[in-house]
C-alpha cells in the first residue's frame, strides 16, 4: 500500500506532557492521603472530559475546595515541567523523512490549539506540519474519529492512505474509527496501557527509517489481519 500522508498525536507522542500531568495529580492525591491509580486515570490519556480528578479527589476526602484553584495550580506545575521536557526521540527525524518523501504532515490533538502550536513554535518544528487540527475544531475529540477525519480532509487525502501515530487507547481507537492505519509508539506513562488495537507498535520512532515503518505497516495491514492487534516490535 502506497501511504499519502502522515497525522501525529502530539501530547505523548510528539513532547511527554503525559507522564508529568499524570505524576502531579498523583502527588496532589498523595499529599491528601489517597493515591491516584493508572487504572483511574488511563481513561483521561489522549481524550478530555473523561474524568475529572477534582470531583474523583473531592469523593474520597469529603473536603469542598475551590476545584478551579486546584486545577489551575496542578496545570502551573504541569507546564513548568514540560519546559523541561525534550521532543521525543526520532519525531523530528521522521516528520523530515515524511516532508522529503512528499508525503502530508498534520497534528491531530484532543488538546488546544493554544497548546499545541505553542510548544510546536517553542520547539521550532511547526514548519516540519502541512496541518494541526486541534478539539475545539471539532465536535469531538478522541476516541472519535472526527480530529483524523479533519486532518485529511485539510491534506486533501482519502483517509485509508494516511497513517496514525498515536501512543494511547483512546487514540489508536479514533484512528481506527476513521478507517486509518495506525502506529503507536508508547511513551514511558501509556507503555502499560493496552495498544494492541494499533496495526504496528514500535518502541521508539527513533531508530526506525519511515520507509521501514511503512513497509512494515504494509505488510501487516490487510483485511483478514488478526482483530486482537497487529504487528509488535520484533516481529516481521
């Protein structure tokens, strides 16, 4: 299969904004005595509105507090920490590949576009994206499909010839709503979540030539490819 065009996740797969969002919650809950478990909160990963730490916190201790005041505190430390955070390993590589290969490059993300485009320009690859597609242009985020349906209606590609890269469930499963190969590169939060929806699951983007991935993606996506996933790292 000849692929037209790429669309990236950005939170989690292009910068790890998802490990420290998640580890300050976890800290906030702990330091009211309760823990704040992975299984809780995968729900939250890739997607938004599906759960809220502040009335899940405000159940367990019986406490009322300004739930706005919490957030904005846990978002403040969230951001400071991502400033430290690196691009992920092989993104910039493979979006260079994509750009010089000919091939549509967009960013698809639940998140806003006053998030997204920000740490794109901070990071200095907005340029290295054709698209960025973000939720308030839609009337759904991820687990929908409507993000990736968006971003190839704005590469002007038919959906089956453009691949996902994603690192969450609730990504892979909008990707594949949308009728679109999907990779998912697990970062170090969503690595134990179950990603075995994707058609290819990689360690790392770092390492892999996007011509081997897309081979490799050709390879493992047909019609009678096995419904519990598809390749792993590893296999050929």
């Amino acid at each position: 299969m000849k692929f037209a065009a790429l669309i990236l996740d950005f939170d989690g797969l292009i910068l790890d904004t998802e490990s420290p969002i998640f580890e300050e919650w976890r800290a906030t809950f702990r330091a009211r005595g309760h823990d704040l478990g992975l299984d809780v909160w995968q729900d939250s990963v890739g997607t938004v509105g599906a759960y809220d730490p502040c009335a899940h916190l405000a159940a367990l201790t019986g406490a009322e507090f300004d739930h706005e005041a919490l957030r904005q505190e846990v978002n403040a430390r969230h951001r400071i920490r991502c400033e430290a955070q690196p691009l992920l390993p092989g993104i910039v590589d493979r979006a260079r590949e994509a750009r010089a290969a000919g091939l549509g490059t967009a960013v698809a993300s639940s998140s806003l576009s006053s998030w997204v485009e920000g740490w794109l320009a901070r990071h200095g690859i907005r340029d290295l994206f054709d698209v960025v597609c973000t939720r308030e242009q839609v009337r759904q985020a991820k687990p929908a499909p409507d993000l990736f349906l968006l971003a190839a209606t704005r590469l002007d590609v038919p959906p089956h010839l453009c691949v996902v890269f994603e690192d969450s469930p609730n990504g892979i499963r909008a990707a594949r709503a949308a009728g679109m190969c999907c990779v998912a590169i697990p970062n170090p939060l969503t690595r134990f979540l179950p990603l075995g929806e994707a058609d290819l699951v990689l360690d790392s983007l770092a390492g892999h030539s996007l011509a081997e991935i897309l081979e490799r993606l050709g390879k493992c996506h047909h019609p009678s490819r096995d419904a519990a996933g598809g390749e792993k790292e590893g296999e050929r």
